[in-house]
C-alpha cells in the first residue's frame, strides 16, 4: 500500500471547495440559458429569412437572364441587411451580395465563406418546440454561429439561367444587450473569485501531477517514437501506479508484436524478392498496392505503381477485367479459401505471362473483400517451344512428303512398266536415280535431324583441344570441291597461315563446310552455267572466307556474292527448315533446311555465337560470322603433314584448286 491521499481524493476535494466557494455551475448554466435563447431567435429568424429569400428565388430564376436575378438578389439582401451568395455545385462563387449596411458585424464585412468552410449537415441549431411559428419544410443543410455572423446554407436545384448549387445566407447576431451585459458581469465577478481560490489550490495539485505525468508522458513518446525498451518507474499514488504497470505491460507487449510482425514482413518480403514470378497487390479498389522485384524486372513501368490501377502498368484490358470482376463476386456466395482465377495475358509481343488470381480477405470479417495477390509465371519460353514444335512438325512433313510423293510415284510407275511389260531399261535407270537422289535426301534430311537432337541433349561431348583453324576452314573445302565444280563456283580463303582456337576439330569443319554449302547455294546474284568449269569457263566466286582476332575471341566471316537477306528473316534464318521466301527455289533442291540451326548450336556449344550480316537493300551479298575462343598453340594432335602450306601463297592456290581440275 503507497501512503498519502489518492489522486481521486485530491481531485474530488478540490471540485468541492471550487463549486463551494466559486457559483461556477449556476453561473454557467444561467449564461447558457439566455446564449441559448437568442441563439434560438436568430436560428428560427434565418430559417424565415432563408424560407423567403429561397421561395423568391425560385419565382424570379426563371427568368433566362441572369442579371435580373442577381439584381433581385442584391435589392433583397440589402434590405434585409443581409449577405447571399450563390456557388454552384463546384462550390465556385456565382454571385455575392454587398456587405454595406450590416452593422458591426466584421466577419461579413471582411468575407464571405464557401460551402467547403461551412459545417456538414446536422449542426443547426433548432428551436424549442413552443418558438416554432409556423415555418414550412425548407431543406436548409445547416445553420452555422459563427463569431458575430449566422450562416444558413442549403441545396439550390437550379432555374433559368442559374446552375444548381448551394444558397448561403449571412446575417448579424449579437449575444447580448444591456441587461444581460450586467447579469454577466455579476457572475464573472463570482466565477473569477472562485477560479482565483480554486487556482490557488490547483496549483499545488496540479504541479504534483505534472511531476507524475511527465515521467509518463516521457515513456508514452519514446514507445510512440519506437523505444519499446523505454519503461515507467513506480508512483506514491495508487492510481499512477496501476497505470505505470499498465503501460509497461503495454510496451512490452508492443514491443513483441512489432518484432513478430518485422520478422514475418522480412522473411515475406525475402521470399518475393527471390521469387522468379512477378507478384503484384491490389487493395479492394483495384489499386495497386505492392509489387516485388521479379514484377518490376517483368514489367519496365512498374517503378512507380504504386496507387495505379492493373491498366495503367499492364496494357491488358483481360487482366483488369479479371481483377474486377474477381472484386465484384459477392463475397457470401464464395466459400473460404476461393479457388484462384487463372488466365493468359501477352502485354507486348512474344512476352506470355500465365496469371494467377487469387483473392484475400480480411480477418475477422466474414465475407469482406481484402483485395487480390496476382501471380504473374512467365511461360514466354514455354510459348515460343511450343510454337517451334508446331513448326518443327509441320516443317519436317513437309520436307518428307515431297521426295516421299516423288519416290511413291516413280516405284508406281516402274511397277507398272513391269506389269504390263512396257518397262524400258533406260527409263528404269532414270527413274531409279530419281528414287535414290529423293531417299538421299530424306535420309540427310533425318542425319541432319538426329545429329540437331545429339547437340541440343548435349549427350556427346565435345572433344576440345586447340586446333588449326586454317586447317579445318580447308579440310571442309576439300569436302565442298565435288559440288563446287558442278556448280562451276569457286571459294576464297582470306586467312592466315596458321590460326590457333579452342575447338572440336570435326565440329569447326562441319560449321564451315555448311557456311560454304550455303554461300554455294544462295550466294550468287545469278544461277552459273552448270559444269562451266569442266567446260573450260572461268569460275565464278561463290564466298570469301576470312578470319579476324580480337578480345580473345577469333571471328570467322564467310561472305557470299547473292542477292542479301531481308531485315526480317536475319532473326529467323537460323531456325529449323527456314529458308527466305524468295530462295526458296530449286537452289535449295538436295538441302535438309537444317545447316545453319547446326552451326549455332555447334558455335554455342564451342563457346561463341553466330550471326549474319546483310546491308538492306545493297544487293551485295551477305556475311556469316561466328566467333571461337583463341588459344596460344597448334595442337600436337594435328598433324604437320596435314597443315596448310606455309609459302605466303595459301589463299591463291587453294582458291583456285577447284576450278584447276577441269
């Protein structure tokens, strides 16, 4: 038990002595009943004056000018020593009478309040049953005291020439004359007596709670400031000491809570930042109200989102129609735990975002709507695999249907000749080599196919070592010598006597003995003469390849003589059977369509890339280049007898080896 008096004690002690000695309560309550009668007065006065002045102005608004109006207005307000104002339903001043001829009133004098300044309904003043005298049913929205003004305002529906909007109304109002001037000089006098003795007394009171309040005043900020630590000492009062422990118990619990809900926020937010799905938060207006990492990264104006609606950073009208219809099921007819709302949205080209939308409620409502999680899987990858299987199969029946159709043809045809005896042998070997030339080319193509699917699985290794690139570059020109012959084409190599990289010495064939196959085929402005080298014509140049070292990194170029590639095929021409529309020809006759998606995953899998370069429009051929790692020396498991000469006269002599054999 703490000694001395309670904090109640005290307080009842001193109310007790005041009201004794002061007439506080009688004083006041004598005040207020003549304050409130005058009020009553002026209140019920303005609710008449209001009743005319709106009465009026429905008579004369009819008029389509405005000006007669306003001057009935201005005539009326002055003699009733008044101020009206008319503002429209954007609160904008219409029309405002003078303020001359009010008396001392300084508030109307000085200015006139809006209908923002003014209170909302349901403060007037209303007067005593017994003082109403009569006066109809106005829709006045408030009648307002304020200093030595009263201010009644309602709606105003609008006639002739004046929109709809608010009527104000102002007059003077004066609390008190003469006689009640003296009564409440008596009772000042009394009240300022007892509030001087009951001062005295309170000072002491007050000057001892101050003590103990400060300290709790002290405590209560910090913790508001978040100081959970801070904690309140112990009082000599009982009161101040239950409160001290209260507020202590409070900090502590605060202080708990707060860690738990930090913890919880941290590892939430650790766990949607190492999301890879885009997730964004919408309140119950559809305002977006949190996103993490992954959506910005998705999403390029997402930065500042926050407060915007789904539309605004996400150019899909199917996600905000989703967003809101899922916001605007009744929540009574939907059970607890709501199944999510899935859907597929592409923003922008190519970019295809499988979207889950799941709502979320707030706890302890039954039914009430807390907003939506929406999860954003891009399945862009997905899509465009998807897309290229139907491609890959479309693609690859195609190419077997044709020489199928051939072959099925010509063996009906020789089937035929045999039956009924017609057959001639030398149509029979022409016929025969049709079928053969057809199923060569399937079973390339199905080659082709099969090695594709070795690179892309990745099952068989690559044999890395550092080879000769000028070695490989002429050991696939000796493998494209036959068909350059009969082609009556030639291939320049532009490189150097030795030239050092890190690669798979049959794989680097292959990717240039495909890039010359290909220059061969579509890189020249016009189809030559077949056989012209066995026929003693000069070769025409089908390709230069060359070789360029920097960073590290060798880039080879193989560069046609041919018509060029459009800009819009260069992304895609390294894709699965794709040809460009106008070489789609009989040039490509023998092709699998499948050269160039080898030699970039083989370029890939050696650690480089591969492009083509083509100016639009110049009609000066194009340019495939591929880049390997370089490496410091020639690999001793190539070897020297198979070297390319190292006289300086390399290119001049490998160049025209194949049109020397005719």
């Amino acid at each position: 038990m703490r000694g001395g008096f309670s904090f109640r004690s005290r307080v009842l002690a001193s109310f007790l002595l005041v009201v004794f000695l002061g007439l506080l309560v009688p004083s006041w309550y004598t005040h207020r009943i003549f304050t409130q009668g005058l009020k009553d007065n002026a209140d019920l006065e303005i609710r008449r004056l209001y009743h005319l002045i709106h009465s009026g102005l429905g008579e004369h608004a009819k008029d389509p000018e405005a000006a007669p109006v306003f001057g009935w207005l201005e005539s009326t307000a002055r003699n009733l020593r008044v101020r009206l104002a008319l503002f429209d339903e954007a609160s904008n001043l219409i029309f405002a009478s003078s303020s001359e001829n009010l008396g001392v009133s300084t508030i109307l004098s000085n200015g006139f309040p809006t209908p923002n300044a003014l209170p909302s309904e349901g403060v007037s003043h209303t007067p005593p049953a017994t003082m109403n005298l009569g006066v109809p049913d106005v829709r006045v929205a408030s009648v307002y005291f304020h200093g030595d003004a009263v201010f009644a305002s309602g709606a105003w529906s609008g006639s002739g020439a004046l929109p709809p909007g608010r009527l104000v109304l102002g007059m003077p109002h004066y609390e008190a004359g003469g006689w009640l001037q003296d009564i409440e000089s008596g009772m000042y006098i009394a009240v300022a007596a007892a509030l001087l003795l009951s001062g005295l007394l309170s000072l002491f009171l007050v000057r001892w709670l101050w003590r103990c309040m400060g300290e709790t005043i002290a405590v209560a900020e910090a913790i508001g400031s978040g100081n959970y630590m801070k904690r309140l000492g112990f009082f000599k009062s009982k009161e101040f000491d239950a409160l001290a422990r209260s507020i202590n118990s409070m900090a502590q619990s605060i202080e708990s809570h707060i860690r738990t809900i930090t913890e919880q926020k941290s590892q939430l937010q650790a766990v949607l930042d190492s999301m890879r799905e885009g997730v964004m938060v919408i309140d119950s207006q559809c305002r977006i109200r949190s996103v993490n990492r992954a959506f910005e990264d998705i999403f390029q104006d997402a930065a500042d989102c926050v407060g915007k609606r789904p539309l605004e950073v996400i150019l899909s009208p199917e996600l905000q129609r989703a967003c809101d219809d899922t916001l605007a099921v009744d929540a009574h007819s939907r059970e607890e735990g709501a199944t999510a709302v899935r859907m597929q949205i592409e923003p922008v080209r190519d970019a295809v975002y499988d979207v889950t939308i799941v709502p979320m409620r707030r706890q302890g409502g039954q039914g009430v709507q807390g907003g939506l999680v929406v999860v954003f899987h891009d399945i862009s990858e997905l899509s465009r695999l998807e897309r290229i299987r139907r491609d890959f199969v479309a693609n690859v029946s195609h190419e077997l249907r044709t020489p199928l159709t051939s072959v099925k043809g010509y063996a009906e045809t020789l089937l035929l000749g045999v039956e009924q005896g017609t057959a001639k042998p030398e149509g029979q070997k022409s016929f025969l080599e049709i079928i053969i030339k057809h199923a060569n080319h399937m079973a390339k193509t199905v080659n082709d196919l099969l090695s594709l699917t070795r690179l892309e699985s990745g099952k068989k290794p690559f044999d890395l070592r550092k080879v000769d690139a000028v070695k490989a570059a002429a050991q696939a020109l000796r493998e494209c010598e036959q068909a350059a012959g009969e082609k009556g084409v030639y291939v320049e190599l532009d490189m150097p006597d030795e030239l050092t990289v890190m690669a798979d010495f049959d794989r680097l064939v292959q990717v240039f003995r495909n890039l010359m196959e290909n220059a061969m085929k579509y890189g020249l402005k016009s189809e030559p003469e077949r056989g012209a080298a066995h026929s003693g014509n000069i070769a025409s140049l089908a390709a230069r390849v060359w070789s360029k070292e920097e960073n590290g990194m060798v880039t080879f170029g193989v560069e046609d003589q041919g018509p060029g590639i459009p800009a819009g095929d260069m992304e895609r021409i390294f894709e699965r059977f794709y040809r460009v529309d106008k070489h789609r020809t009989n040039k490509g006759a023998g092709s699998s369509g499948l050269g160039l998606a080898i030699c970039k995953h083989i370029v890939e899998k050696l650690g480089g890339r591969l492009w083509v370069e083509s100016p639009t429009g110049s009609g000066t051929g194009s340019c495939f280049m591929f880049t390997v790692p370089k490496t410091g020396a020639i690999s001793d498991a190539a070897p020297a007898a198979d070297r390319p000469e190292a006289d300086g006269k390399y290119r001049e002599t490998k160049a025209r080896s194949i049109r020397d054999r005719s």
